[in-house]
C-alpha cells in the first residue's frame, strides 16, 4: 500500500473541456452534476485514495478504471453518501450527498437472480420508485404509468412480466437502468454494469446509457474494468491506481507514461485498431484487497 | 363424534391458534426463502425447544419460554453473523449448543415424558385461553412490522445493493426481520413442533412461489396454503391419535407437490412470452468476431 498520493495530474482539467457530447442539449443549470475537491477517503486504516480532485459536468461520460481495490466502488459509495470522505469536499448537484437522494441513480453489476425469485422486470423496476418507502404501498395508476413509460423507454416492455429470474443478462441490465432511471436522476452511477454480458448486451446496454445522457444531459460515472466496450462513449477517464490517480481525456491518460507513473513500473499501452490494450499492468485483480468491497472475477487481463 | 368434538372449547382454541400461526407463517415465508433462511428457521426452532423446556424445569409457561428462546437466538444470529457466508456456521453453532440444553432441561424435567414429545412434534389441543392470547399477540405485532417494512424488507431481499444505495437501512431491516422471524418460528412450534416448523414456514412460499411471480400475490398464496395445511391438519388429528403435525406436513407438503406441477406449466408460458422480444436475440457469433462489430 502507497499512502502517499501522487496525483497525476499531468494535464490541467481546464486546458481540455468537457467534450462536445450533449453540451449543447444539457441541462444549461451551469455547475457540474459532481464534484469532488481534495478529497480523501480512508476504510479503516487504509487509505484508498486521497487529494481526488474531480469534477463531473451535466452531461459527461466519466469512466472509472483502475485494479481492484483501488477505490473504484468506494468513490461510487462516496457519491451515494455511503461512505464519508476523511476529508476534503463533495457534492452531488451542488449539495453534500444524502442517502436515498432521488437525484443519483445507481446502476449495479448484473448478478444471477434465483430462478424462482417472485419477481416480475416490471416489479424489479417499480422499487426504484418506492420500495424504499415504508408501509406496504397502494396500487396506483399513476406510479404504474411512470413505470411502464420506463419500461418503454429502455425497451424492456415486452419481458415486464416475466420472472426476473428467467430473465437474461442483457435484459436485468435494461431492466436495472430503467430501475435507476425512474428517479429521473441528474447522475447515473454505473458499477460494473456490463461485467459477465456477452459483447452484443454490452454493445446495447452501454448505448441505453448513453441514449439517456445525450437525451437529458444526465452524467454518467461508469465504473469499468474494461474500457473498450464504452471506448466511444468516454469524454475522460479517472484512473485509480494504489492511492494515485490521473485524470483526462481517454488519449491523454491511457498513455504508456501516465499509466507506468501510476503503476510505478513500465506498463505500456497500444492502439490496435480503435482498441486500448494495456499491457505488463500488474494483475491486481489476483491481490484480493477487496476493501473497496469488490468481488470481481479475475477474467479480465489489462484494460 | 367428530361433530360434538367441534363444539369443544379445547377445539376453538386450537383451531383458532392454528389459523393465527399459519397467517404469520405464510407471510413471513416468501422473505425466509428469499433471503435463503431456511436453516435459520431450523436454528430458531430448536432454541425455542431450549427455551420452552427450559420454561418447563423452572415451572413457567413453555410458549413464554419458546418465544424467549427463540428471540433470543434470532438477536444472536443477528450480532454475530450478518454476513451471509458466515451466517450457517453461526446458526449451526449455536444451534447445537442450544439443543444440548434442551436435552439437558428436559433430563431434569421428570413429570411428564410427553412434553419432550409434544415439543418436538406439536401440541395444539392442549392449548388454554391465556395461551391463544399470548399468540393472537405476538402474530398481530409481526404482521404490523411486516406491514410496515414490507416494501425495503423487498427491496432489501430481493436487491441489497441497491437497496442500500436507495438509502434502504438494510443491516437495521435484516436485524428487525430476525427478530419478527424469532416470533413467527415460536409461534409455528406451538402447532407442528421444533422439528416440523418448515412444513408451515417455508413448504407454503415454495408452493406460492411456483404458482405466481408476482410479489404480492406469492404472499397471499402461501397464507392460504399454510392456513388450509394448518387448520386442515388440526381437523383430521381431532379423530385420531397421531400428532397433527403429521397432517400438516402432509397437507402441506401435498400442496407443494400440486404448485410445481402446475407451476411448471404457468413458468413455461411466461418464459415463451419474455423468450423473443425482437431484436434481443443473444449474438451467436464469438467475442473476436463481435468487437470488430462494436468498433463499428
């Protein structure tokens, strides 16, 4: 463990703007969707990372990347309110984020349901919408039409009824951001959400994702092992190494320098064709530091 | 004869306990099997046989000392083993334990050879007024705190990473969930036994749950399976000597049986309507071929 932070900043955030993507259409509120500021964050006695300054406009397309346990998750816990810095600031649409806060929506990694789970997609997608209220909940009409408007929108209208269980990756995952989407969030939180898809689900649900951002300037922090699925989509990337971290555009921080200052050892990164691939990347998925609370498969190599 | 049996006061009293644990036990089922606590049940049970032969010993009520015991049990899962790898080592443990008190309880209690019997098989007629009450009670307190947390204890179930992330406070609804489990499992042992309480706890939310996949109707189902298993099994017992808890399980078990044939029948029916939404259809082709696609 590197407690000390380096971060690697190597190009000033000013000197290159937020990409074209949706700027024009975003919501023109002015001020970023989040921001963090000389932020640090401890679990237990480790430090995950610390100094993260970021921030995310209305609109943007975030990737995070970096080997397990270097805080990718945490930072997702941290803007959800989960989990409190050690010190510095964030805020989330200008406010210190709150629990529950219908302005985030939070995008999970796909996982198996059980086959006889009594659950329908369209009951899945309702409890982003009051399962998290007390009481048992009346039948309404009104709840039922924002639910099946969602279904529509993520194209899952035709499984609304179906068990989830019986369901496939790629349609729980339409499913989950229709959930997320239901609380017409300002920033969608994205864990993972394409880990253990076949390329085609992949393909459609990272472009739902971001059918929405272009549609409603939502920002979207999208948490990833594996950045070329998302390649085209990405306007920066934050890089999580050890407590160290870089952040820019995808051709400024997928470098062979910046990654080897991150890694601290020679790591090199090529283009093959509009791939990235990183090679001699220490394999942390093999570490088990899963203090960020991560339990992915090791099947991915470098990024 | 079996007439004049239904004018017996024992009779009312026990088909109306019967019908109070099986309402609490088929609301609570659907969440047990959700949340993969089956064996839970089975810890919580033999702790309430440590508590109501306890109670025996000391000369107290045996139902005062199942509901103890078995709360007290539930609070301990919940303290010690909130996660989920950890939890069946922490309920076998403690479970083991628990029933060697009983075994020891019930060698210092030498009245009656039948209350060991009873405990562990079920004893519904014996049931007094005092004691209907006390499980009227205790069944009107679990489904109020069902009732109230019913959405997040879904949520929570169902999702617990998002739920958390909605703000759901998951851990405090595990540990409530616990504890209402705690009252229900003492509750069905008052009917079927330590040994049998699963006949009512859970064979009726797996029936329910081949039958339908909506939420709300998998509850209501599983109460109407636990109930008709439950005051069923009390009726027939009443003209012979065989411990309810036979029929219960019979009932109950039968209804199981039925749901998933017929479940299988309802399940491939909604699979074929979710199977070809156009143009969903899984790629066929391998990733190396499907990346060059995605480069576009």
């Amino acid at each position: 463990m590197v407690p000390t932070s380096s971060p690697v900043d190597a190009h000033d955030r000013r000197s290159f703007p937020v990409g074209p993507v949706a700027a024009g259409q975003a919501s023109p509120k002015g001020g970023p969707a989040a921001e963090l500021w000389d932020a640090t964050l401890r679990l237990g006695r480790r430090e995950v990372w610390s100094g993260l300054t970021v921030d995310i406009a209305s609109g943007e397309f975030l990737a995070v990347l970096g080997p397990n346990g270097s805080g990718k998750t945490s930072l997702l816990r941290v803007l959800l309110g989960l989990n409190r810095l050690a010190s510095g600031t964030v805020t989330v649409c200008g406010r210190p984020p709150r629990r529950g806060s219908n302005t985030v929506g939070y995008v999970p990694q796909q996982r198996a349901f059980d086959r006889d789970l009594p659950l329908r997609g369209r009951d899945l997608v309702r409890l982003g919408l009051d399962g998290h209220r007390w009481g048992v909940g009346r039948p309404s009409r009104q709840a039922r039409r924002r639910v099946d408007d969602v279904l529509e929108a993520v194209g899952a209208t035709d499984y609304a009824d179906a068990p989830v269980g019986l369901l496939s990756g790629g349609e729980q995952q339409r499913l989950r951001i229709g959930q997320a989407l239901l609380g017409d969030p300002s920033i969608l939180l994205c864990d993972e959400p394409l880990l253990s898809l076949d390329l085609h689900h992949q393909h459609e649900v990272s472009n739902l994702i971001d059918a929405r951002r272009r549609e409603a300037g939502t920002a979207v922090v999208f948490v990833t092992h594996e950045i070329n699925p998302v390649l085209p989509l990405v306007d920066r990337v934050l890089y999580l190494v050890d407590g160290r971290w870089a952040v820019g555009r995808p051709e400024q921080v997928m470098t062979t320098d910046t990654l080897s200052e991150l890694y601290g050892t020679t790591v090199d990164v090529l283009r093959v064709r509009d791939r990235i691939v990183v090679v001699g990347a220490p394999d942390a998925s093999n570490e088990g530091l899963c203090g960020a609370g991560h339990h992915h498969g090791s099947d991915h190599g470098g990024c | 004869m079996f007439l004049d049996l239904l004018h017996e006061p024992f009779v009312h009293h026990a088909l109306l306990a019967g019908a109070v644990v099986a309402v609490v036990a088929g609301v609570i089922g659907p969440f047990v099997i959700t949340r993969n606590m089956a064996f839970a049940v089975h810890g919580i049970s033999e702790l309430a046989f440590t508590g109501a032969s306890g109670a025996l010993v000391v000369g107290i009520d045996p139902v005062e000392g199942a509901l103890a015991g078995s709360i007290v049990v539930a609070v301990l899962i919940g303290a010690l083993g909130l996660r989920d790898r950890e939890r069946d080592s922490v309920i076998g443990t403690i479970l083991a334990f628990g029933l060697g008190l009983g075994v020891l309880f019930l060698s210092l209690y030498r009245r009656y050879a039948t209350a060991a019997f009873n405990l562990l098989f079920g004893t519904i007629t014996g049931v007094s007024t005092a004691q209907v009450e006390l499980l009227a009670g205790g069944a009107a307190l679990a489904l109020l705190l069902l009732a109230a947390m019913y959405r997040p204890l879904v949520f929570a179930s169902v999702d617990p990473e998002v739920a958390e992330a909605r703000g759901v406070p998951v851990r405090l609804l595990s540990m409530v969930f616990l504890v209402v489990l705690g009252f229900a499992v003492a509750e069905a042992v008052q009917v079927v036994g330590v040994l049998l309480v699963l006949t009512l706890v859970v064979t009726p939310a797996a029936a329910a749950q081949r039958l339908s996949a909506r939420p709300g109707m998998v509850v209501v189902l599983s109460v109407v399976i636990a109930l008709a298993s439950s005051v069923g099994g009390i009726l027939i017992s009443l003209t012979r000597a065989i411990p309810v808890s036979v029929f219960v399980s019979s009932i109950s078990f039968g209804c199981y049986l039925v749901a998933r044939l017929v479940g299988s029948r309802l399940r491939l029916r909604s699979t074929r309507r979710a199977a070809a939404p156009p143009g969903t259809a899984p790629s066929p082709a391998t990733g190396a071929t499907v990346a060059v696609g995605t480069s576009r």
